[in-house]
C-alpha cells in the first residue's frame, strides 16, 4: 500500500487542468464492445480504474492501441465469450463496479452477459436491481449464481419495449441504453439519468450509427439497428476533478486558474460554489479562483441554515458533497450537508473531526458542518482514505492543515485522480508519496 505525507498550511499558485471525466470513460469504453469496427477516444484519463477496464476489455480479445498519453484505439473484433466464465476474468471485473456496464453491449452484440459482484467504493447499498430488471424487460433471461456471486444473462433477440426506472441510475441507464440499441423495434426509457457523461454516451453511439432521441432528457427513445460502426469521439473534462479544486482553492486561499472545464456542462456546479461565497471568474473556458483569506456561506431566505443536497443531474452531483462538507469547515456560517444516495459516504468526517473541525454527524445522510472562519486552522494528522471523493476531500483539508499529515492507502485516491501529488506539486504543494 502506498501513503502520501505532507506538509499543510501554505497557498498554492498556478494552473491545473482537469483530466478526462472518469464516470464518462467507464461508458464509452464499454460501448466499444458493441462494434467489429475500430473506435478512436481521446482525453482518456489514464488512472488506475480505467486502466483496469481496459485491462479486462484487452483479456477478452478487444485489441488496444494506445497511441499517444490519453488516446486509445479499440477494435473488439476476437471476443472470445468462453473467457467470461474464467477465474481471471472474475478476479480482474470483481475488482471494478466499472465493469457492470460491459453486461449490456455484450448482451446486444453476443447474446450473452456474466459479470461477478461488482467492487468499488464502499459507500453504501449500492443495487443492481435496475440494470437487471430492464435487461429482463429487454427480453433476456436472468439468473444470479449464488454460489459464485454472478449475475448472467442471456437473449437471443432483444425486443423494444417501455421501460419506467424505478431510480435515475446513471449506470443503469448506460448499460440499458447500449443494450437497446441493437434491440429490435423501439424502447423507451422513461426516469433516465441526463448527466453530462450519459449525454456523451448517447452522441458516440449514434456516431457509431445508433438512433437515440431525447438526449439530455430523462426521456430517452431509442430506435434498434441492425449493426454500429467505429467512430472518433472525445471525452469532457472531468467536472469532479474542476470542483475538487475550486474546493483546493478555497480551503487553502490560493490563487488557481483551472484550464479548459468544460463550463457549458458544468451545471449548478459553480453557482452552488458560489453559495459559499466563493469567487471565481470565467475567461474563455478557464475558470479563475482568486485567493481568499475569507469566505461565507448564504443562509436561506428566511435566514435558516442553508442545506446542499444531492439529487439526479441536472441537480448536484453526489460525488461532490465530500467536497462541500470539507470546505465549509473553514467558511464563514454553517451548513447541513443532505447526502441523499448513500449511506455510509459521509463517515469519514470522524477525521475532519481529529483535525479540528466542528461537525455534527446527524445520521448516515446529514452532517452539520459549523464553520471555523479559518479562525482556527484544522492540524495535520493520520487518516486513511475511504473512499475516492473522501479520499481527495481529505487531501484538500490535510493542505490546509498546518503541521504534518499522513494519508494512508491513497490507492483510493489514484483510481479517480491522475498524478494528482505531482499535479498539484507543479503548483506549491508538499506531497510526497511512498
């Protein structure tokens, strides 16, 4: 296990710029598991939970070029189906939830689809439910091997259909999307996921020869084809990544210039930012945060204490809440930060609170955060990351933090964060990795 040590409590200055977005990369490479032909993707952020999904793309016969940093060639042309039933390929998908969404284009494409209890983050109850349902909708057959932890299944001919999510599942939308467009006829997903990363999905398969209508709707229609084509698509940069330094910002009063973010895709991202009272200046694409000794947080209206929630795009995403809980320990006021989509996310706040900072942990979902005013700075301690968003939530505090600190098992860290210590080492910071 590798750890990171650092040394806390001075500004950065500089300029990042974002990787490719994660949660896109995990779809769009799957989805070339649904053509013979070749598919060029570029921006690909070269980080251990991608790496991995190539990994298992790769063992199953997808050939894989990589041309240059961040741009990949795919052409699944020799999948073999006899390896989906191997202890390699179950070893190597157990160790990703990423690979749950090769079940659709395999199902389409070959008739068939196994895949073992996915891994991930440990945050919470995280159902399949929805994926496997409409699957079955689809016209497949589905069984779950309790003896093995697996789930298959299996279609000769997926029929369209209508189909009502029972939740705004981001992967669960994926993997149907890609699985109805080699269905015959017509099927309608109602309840559909609209973040960014599925609206980039649905572009690169119709560029592949796929009909989707409704694209940033929750109301998807998708048309079958007989077979898809290669194409060239390129990924957005990444919006967790762009919030995780305006929180970097903002928690250790640096002045950073975050290149190219994609801002048109950025949603309430910045305007929720903005509640805090955190400035930022957009010049072109490039998002300017300028120091500040200081920062409030709005109340409500009525003057009650302001609550940031999570909720389905275009709503706030969860993977920044972590993000908002750290930085509103330094603020000016106080927030109730509403995790509504896991339960076990908000449970590395016993370490912000060994470091100094007032939070209250209401249950699994609510925390309420009493900002320091930066009054007091939080100190430096050991601390292991849980998890990828607490993991970098954690890194951002220990920056701010005056004296040492240590964070254990970064691991974490490095599947959701591309050479993150030297990134930000570019810029004045002391991380030093072992």
């Amino acid at each position: 296990m590798a750890r990171f040590i650092l040394e806390g409590g001075s500004p950065l200055c500089g300029e990042l710029t974002p990787q490719g977005a994660k949660n896109e990369a995990l779809q769009v490479i799957c989805a070339v598991l649904l053509t013979s032909e070749k598919i060029t993707i570029s921006n690909v952020p070269e980080i251990s939970d991608v790496l991995k999904l190539i990994e298992i793309l790769r063992f199953l016969g997808t050939t894989v070029e990589r041309l240059e940093k961040g741009v990949f060639t795919f052409e699944a042309n020799k999948i073999n189906l006899d390896l989906l039933r191997t202890a390699e390929f179950f070893t190597q998908a157990a160790s990703l939830r990423g690979s749950l969404m090769i079940v659709g284009p395999m199902l389409a494409r070959f008739g068939i689809g196994i895949i073992p209890q996915p891994g991930g983050d440990k945050i919470g109850r995280r159902r399949l439910d929805t994926h496997f349902r409409g699957f079955e909708a689809l016209g497949a057959k589905f069984t779950f091997n309790s003896q093995d932890s697996s789930y298959h299944v299996e279609a000769k001919n997926l029929k369209g259909c209508y189909m009502l999510l029972d939740e705004a599942s981001v992967t669960g939308t994926a993997n149907l999307l890609m699985a109805a467009t080699l269905a015959s006829g017509t099927t309608t997903i109602y309840n559909a996921a609209c973040e960014p990363y599925l609206q980039q999905l649905c572009k690169m398969l119709n560029s592949m020869g796929a009909k989707i209508q409704g694209i940033g709707s929750n109301l998807l229609t998708i048309t079958g084809v007989t077979s898809l084509g290669g194409c060239e698509h390129r990924m957005l940069p990444d919006m967790i990544e762009v919030g995780s330094f305006i929180g970097l910002a903002a928690m250790t009063a640096s002045d950073i210039t975050i290149k190219n973010v994609g801002y048109s895709e950025l949603g309430m991202i910045p305007e929720s930012f903005r509640r805090f009272g955190i400035q930022m200046n957009l010049k072109g694409d490039d998002l300017h945060i300028p120091a500040q000794d200081h920062y409030e947080i709005e109340s409500f209206i009525d003057g009650s204490i302001l609550t940031v929630a999570d909720a389905p795009w275009p709503g706030l995403t969860p993977d920044l809440l972590s993000i908002f809980l750290v930085i509103a320990t330094q603020a000016r006021g106080s927030v109730l930060i509403h995790q509504k989509m896991f339960e076990s996310r908000l449970f590395f706040v016993d370490r912000l609170i060994d470091m100094g900072a007032k939070i209250i942990l209401c249950d699994p979902h609510r925390a309420t955060v009493i900002g320091l005013d930066k009054t007091q700075a939080l100190r430096g301690i050991r601390m292991t990351s849980p998890d990828i968003r607490a993991g970098v939530a954690l890194l951002i505090a220990a920056l701010s933090a005056t004296g040492k600190s240590t964070i254990d098992y970064i691991e974490q860290i490095d599947r959701g964060y591309e050479n993150i210590d030297l990134r930000l080492n570019a810029i004045g910071a002391k991380i030093k990795r072992e």
